[in-house]
C-alpha cells in the first residue's frame, strides 16, 4: 500500500496507475481535509465488489437459516403458489399471514 499526495501524484500519475494494474499496489491519495481516495486496478476493484455482494448475500441466507429455525415459515401448495402468479407484494403478504403453520 502507498500513500502520496495530490501533488506527487499528478506529476506522476502514469507510473502509480501502473503500480496499481501490474505490482497489485493499492495507492492512497492523501488530500487536504482528509477528503482521501483510493486508486486500485479494475480487477481489485471487481473483487472487492464480489467479496462484498457475496457478504451480504451469505448474510441473508444466515438470516433465513435462523427464520427456519425459529419456525417463521409459509407453507403453501404448487396451486396456491400458481394462483399467487400475478399478485401484489402487499396481496402476498396478506396471503401468506392466512397460511402460517408456526408463527413467532
């Protein structure tokens, strides 16, 4: 990781954009105000993107895990399911309130 200020860096701001796409360096902006940024290549940025959906996606199947256990669930039939089709979320919702086998 490198830090630099605006200064240095505008003079050189090829050599640090190569430091980030070919040696993997993150390099950190430093500005006044502490309004800082971040330069990091293209294939960092993606992987810290998917690491970051995979989180939140991880945590909503945790979420739903612990829902499971505690017995907040909907059980419905593939004709009740069929018959859902094209309905409103609110219409879902009321739906689904009629057809709870365990409730908190």
């Amino acid at each position: 990781m490198l830090a630099v200020n605006y200064s240095t860096l505008r003079n050189n701001l090829k050599g640090y954009c190569d430091k980030a796409t070919d040696d993997n360096e993150t390099v950190i902006v430093t500005r006044k105000d502490e309004k800082n940024v971040v330069i990091l290549s293209l294939e960092n940025f993606n992987m810290l993107s998917k690491a970051a959906r995979n989180t939140a996606y991880l945590n909503k199947i945790e979420k739903s895990r612990q829902d499971i256990e505690k017995g907040r669930t909907y059980t419905f039939t593939i004709d009740e399911l069929f018959s859902m089709e094209n309905i409103t979320a609110t219409e879902m919702q009321d739906i689904a309130q009629q057809h709870i086998y365990m409730c908190y």
